[in-house]
C-alpha cells in the first residue's frame, strides 16, 4: 500500500461531525514504518486534533522519531497543506528535505519540502547556549 493510500484509507475513520472536513495523514518513518492517522473534531473547536498530529503521535507511541515521508489527503478543490500547527510538528520530526504530499480525493497532487512548507522553523539548535 502507498503512503498516499494508507491516508486515503484511514480519512475514513475521521471523526468530523462539525466541519465535515474530514482529513486522513500517513507517514514513513526512515526505518520505513508507515503510521496514520485522521483529524478528530471537538465541540470546543479548538480542543481537535489534526490527521498529521494524529500520525505522528501513532509514530512516537511505536517508539520512533524520524519521519522521511509525508502524505495528507482530503476532500477539497486543491490539495491541502497542513495547518501551521501541524508544519512545525513535522519540522520537529522531519528534515527540511523530507517530502510532503498534498492531495484531493479526487486525484490532485502538489507535493514540497518540509523546508518549502515552513521556512525558518523553530528547532531545537534555536534553544542550545552559545
């Protein structure tokens, strides 16, 4: 199954009952594990959880840290990034070279680099003394 596949399947587990955007992730680790996962809505809006949160979290609970892929798929008229939020998850997990794929249910496809996606990001180096 293709990581653009495994988020295709697990979108339908996504739980939207408010925006009905419903919003599926996968991602392949560097050991070449794949972990999913779907955007989960609130009442309390802000209290959701993202398909790429929801993935990486999957990653971590497995014991892995390093993400080499990415793929995100929803219903939309063009392909949809992730949110601000989850860009500087995946920066923290991801090199800036790491692959992003954004498409549609309907088959679009736009693809970009973490760097491209969020530049300058905030990491770690950021926070280490001189």
């Amino acid at each position: 199954m293709s990581l653009l596949d495994a988020a295709r399947e697990i979108r339908k587990n996504a739980y939207a009952p408010y925006s009905g955007f419903k919003v599926g992730a996968a991602l392949r680790t560097k050991a070449g594990h794949v972990h999913a996962g779907c955007n989960v809505e609130n009442a309390a809006y802000p209290e959701g959880t993202c398909a790429e949160a929801g993935a990486i979290a999957a990653m971590v609970a497995a014991g892995e840290t390093e993400i080499a892929e990415v793929a995100v798929i929803a219903e939309s008229p063009e392909p949809v990034s992730p949110c601000g939020g989850c860009r500087q998850k995946l920066a923290e997990f991801a090199g800036p070279d790491a692959i992003v794929t954004m498409a549609t249910t309907a088959g679009a496809v736009a693809t970009a680099t973490v760097a491209e996606l969020l530049p300058g990001a905030f990491r770690k180096s950021h926070m280490d003394e001189n």
